[in-house]
C-alpha cells in the first residue's frame, strides 16, 4: 500500500472534522482505509502509540469498522489482535471498546455489570433507561451473538422484587400512546396512595413515547407543586427497595433530561463510567452532555479530563470529548 506525500499526516487527523450534529466524533471526510491501513501497520510495528490514538479517536464507528476488515484483508490478521499487543491497560481497554460496534459495546457492558460478585445496577439502569426500543433489541441480539446468553434471563437472575420488573420493562419499553391527563391523573393519585403501587409506575413510564412522557411529569409536576424526582423520593422511602427506588428517579431524569443525567453520572470521573458514557454517546449527543456537565459543574468536561487522567490515555479521551467548552 503506497502512501502519497502529499496525503494527511496522522498527526494532523485530530483537525478535520465535522460539524452539525451532536456528536463528538464524526465520519472522517478524507477516509482511504488503505492508506489508514498502512499508517496502522507502521504504528504497531514501531509502538507509536500517539499515531494508533490519533487515527482510532477521529474516525466514526463505521469507519472503524471498514479497518478492521481492510486490516483483515491485507494482513491475515485481526486489527483487536495487534492493539492487543501494543497496548495496555486503561488505554487498550478504551481502544478495544472503539473497536465494538455501538451495540456490541453496550452489550459488553451489560456483561460487565452482571459479572462477578455484585450487580452494578447503576450501569444497567443508565444504559436500558437512555436506549430507545429499536436499540435494545438490537443490543439484546448483540449480547446473544456475543456471549450465546439470553439478556432478559441475565438481567432477571440478577436483580429481584419490583426493581425485576421495572428492569425488564425497561428492556421491553414501547413507544405507545395514551392520553397525557389520564397518565398525569393516574400518578398523581398513586402518589397518594399509602402504600405505593409500584406497577402504576412502572406501565407509565415504560410504555410511552418520551415526548409523551415529558409532556406527563411536567403537567404532574405543576399539579403536585415538586420535583417528581423528591416526590418519587419521600412516596416510596421506607417500603419498598433502594433499587426500585433510585431506578424510577433515574428513568424520570433520563425522561426530563437525559444529557444532564449524564452528565451528572461522570461527574465521578471513575474511568469505568467516563469511558461508558463517552465512548457510547460521541456520535450520538456527547455535545449535549458536554453543556450539561459545565452548567452542572462550572468545569468544562475537557479540563476535567485533562486533571484526572494522564498520558496516552488523557490524550485519547479528550481526543474523544474533541474540544474545551
């Protein structure tokens, strides 16, 4: 494969970019895959880690996609196999997500958060309650495909009670239709109920179209005079699970406003969930969680960033987030 001087240096791929919608990452405009093959080769061969880095984090995941199988094609080989060798660590484990289709990775997620001892919940919630019906069933096939389990039998053996159907609800959640004062008139009288019904929740908010569901908890809002959110909190303090509990509070903020919600969940900055939460959204609205972190925080997510992580692996993250705020 030749490269022609007069082609982009890999040093250059982290300033041309895409602009116009709410991701982060966008297809490259100047993609040949060959002469991306060719610059990849060289950077395994030599570890140039910076030149892996700068080509991985500025091509969409289509276009990721179209290399590895041009890797495959050219070499014999598999592109994960040689970042594998190459890389380490936090690093190779960000690299190797890249890699995933935007399904397999939330598929392997899931995976993670149900491995081992202890349930990640949180990661489960944020992921079934920000993805839209057609996208968990594609990530249900992914998962199949993956790890030949069934997703719902997965998510039911490890979680209990009503938080057990809230989760699965959430994984089978429609896009339906009803009338928005019937619904707000439905919870408004559950919330005065002195034992909660956790089922009138739950059928609500998992059957219904989001714009519906916006127009619901802001007319119930008004009604009730507080935030649904402090509502749900002192309505089911004390009967039933923390789980339950905190996965509604969780859909109702994923409903009103997912990218703050999102926002909010990396605040952290444990890598886990910066690396879940970026990776999965920059090419869908990692600009929208972007503005909501600095009107939460007061810090840009770029200068977060850019204090808690270091090295290549700091490099390759604000190469993801792209710019400062």
């Amino acid at each position: 494969m030749d490269t022609d001087s007069n082609e982009i240096s890999p040093y250059d791929m982290y300033e041309t970019m895409w602009w116009g919608t709410l991701g982060s990452i966008r297809p490259y405009p100047n993609f040949h895959p060959e002469r991306d093959i060719s610059y990849i080769q060289a950077a395994l061969e030599k570890k140039d880690v910076k030149t892996i880095v700068g080509i991985l984090t500025n091509r969409s995941n289509a276009q990721r996609q179209t290399l590895a199988r041009a890797y495959r094609t050219f070499s014999q080989k598999e592109l994960n196999a040689g970042l594998k060798k190459v890389l380490s660590g936090d690093l190779q484990s960000l690299m190797l997500a890249l890699m995933m289709t935007p399904d397999q990775f939330e598929a392997h997620r899931l995976r993670k958060a149900m491995e081992g001892a202890g349930t990640d919940e949180e990661t489960l919630l944020e992921i079934l309650c920000t993805r839209t019906p057609k996208q968990l069933a594609d990530i249900t096939a992914a998962y199949s495909q993956e790890y030949k389990r069934d997703l719902e039998k997965d998510l039911i053996s490890e979680t209990s009670g009503d938080f057990s159907k809230l989760i699965v609800a959430l994984l089978k959640k429609e896009d339906g239709h009803a009338a928005v004062n019937q619904d707000v008139k439905a919870l408004s009288e559950e919330l005065k109920n002195k034992k909660p019904a956790a089922e009138i929740w739950i059928n609500v908010l998992t059957t219904r179209h989001p714009d519906h569901l916006k127009n619901v908890l802001y007319k119930l809002e008004l009604e009730i005079d507080q935030t649904v959110d402090k509502a749900l909190e002192g309505h089911f303090k004390g009967f039933l699970s923390g789980d339950l509990k905190k996965g509604l509070q969780i859909l109702v903020q994923c409903i009103q406003n997912r990218p703050l919600y999102l926002a909010q969940r990396i605040q952290s900055m444990k890598l886990s969930v910066v690396q879940g939460v970026m990776v999965s959204h920059s090419e869908e609205d990692l600009l929208s969680i972007r503005v909501a972190y600095l009107k939460a925080t007061g810090t840009s997510l770029y200068t977060a960033l850019q204090k808690q992580f270091k090295g290549e692996l700091q490099q390759a993250l604000l190469a993801i987030c792209r710019a400062e705020d």
